[in-house]
C-alpha cells in the first residue's frame, strides 16, 4: 500500500474542503427539486401512479378543493340533472361540507402547517365553467363522469396520506374518512352507468 507524501496529503485535504460544500450544495438543489417534483407529481396525478405520499400542504390544498368542486358541481346539479343525478348531489354536498369542517378544524387546531384555499384552482374552475354551460343529458354526463374522476383522486390521496403522511392528527383523519370517499366512488361508478 501506498502512504501520500506530505504535498499529496495536502493536496488531497484541500481538495476534500473546496469539493464538499459544492457536494453539499448540490444535494441540497436536489432536494429542493425532489421537494418540487413531489407538489408538481400531485397536480400532474404522478404521484398517485406512483403511489408516492402527498405533502401535507399538498393533501390538504387537493382535499379543499376537491370538496369546493364537489359542492359547486353538486349544486349545479340539483339546478339541472335529473332525479338520480339530484339525489346522488345531494348526499355529495352534505358529505363534502363535513369533510370541509372537518379538515378546518384540524388545520386551525394548529397541529397542521398548512393553508386551505379559500377557490378552487384553474383546472377545477375550468371544469366547473363547462358544467355551467351544459343542460339536459349532456351536463348529466359530464357531472357524472367528473364525480367518478373526482373521487378517484380523492380516494388516491386519502388512501396514500392515511399510508405515509406525516401528520399524526391528519393521517388518522385521512384513515378514517378514506372508506366514506371508496363508498362515493362506488356510488358515482354506479350512477354513471345508469342512463
């Protein structure tokens, strides 16, 4: 075995203290970018085929808005679906306001650090918009496809949170209330089919 002489010890010791912050800096961008990724995966759907756990201000933004959009929506159609559409937005709008002051009181119970949107985010509002502009079966088709796609996010989010989130308070939620959104997902699946 080789020994270093006393310039390649030297050499070799200022080399590993120019290097290691760089070192440290770059593994600090790429968490920074792995911290990115993870809130941009969310909104792409990335991480619900990847079944990788939302951030907690992450499931917390989804879950508000997603129950703004069901309540919007459901409220358009009590104004315009047909008897089994209205029946099916009322049980979505009482549902989705429990689950909203539920996850409020969580949040201002100052165990969560996160921020509740106070509207819906531009795919949602978008979504929304073209409701608004349909009737008769066409916006029972549409509302009825959206409550199906709706609660499959939903149900991924609730379902991966419950598995890995790092809250405590929010986690146990999350476990708690996964089974009544699977129920909606069901009941949207089984309304959707019936014409």
């Amino acid at each position: 075995m080789r020994t270093l002489t006393g310039k390649a010890a030297a050499a070799s010791a200022l080399c590993l203290m120019l290097f290691t912050p760089a070192l440290a800096t770059t593994a600090s961008a790429q968490d920074s970018v792995g911290d990115k990724a993870k809130s941009m995966g969310e909104k792409t759907g990335a991480n619900s085929v990847l079944g990788v756990t939302p951030r907690t201000e992450d499931f917390v933004k989804e879950v508000a808005i997603s129950d703004m959009f069901e309540i919007q929506s459901s409220e358009l159609a009590q104004q315009k679906g047909d008897e089994a559409t209205k029946s099916f937005a009322n049980q979505m709008i009482q549902a989705h306001q429990k689950t909203s002051t539920e996850l409020k009181t969580i949040v201002t119970g100052g165990t969560v650090q996160a921020t509740i949107p106070t509207a819906l985010d531009n795919a949602h509002q978008k979504k929304l918009d073209k409701l608004k502009g349909l009737s008769g079966a066409d916006f029972v088709k549409q509302y009825r496809e959206d409550q199906v796609s709706a609660h499959k996010d939903a149900d991924s989010a609730f379902q991966r949170y419950a598995k890995g989130g790092d809250n405590a308070a929010l986690k146990d939620w999350a476990a708690k209330t996964e089974p009544t959104i699977a129920s909606h997902l069901e009941m949207a699946k089984t309304l959707d089919k019936t014409k």
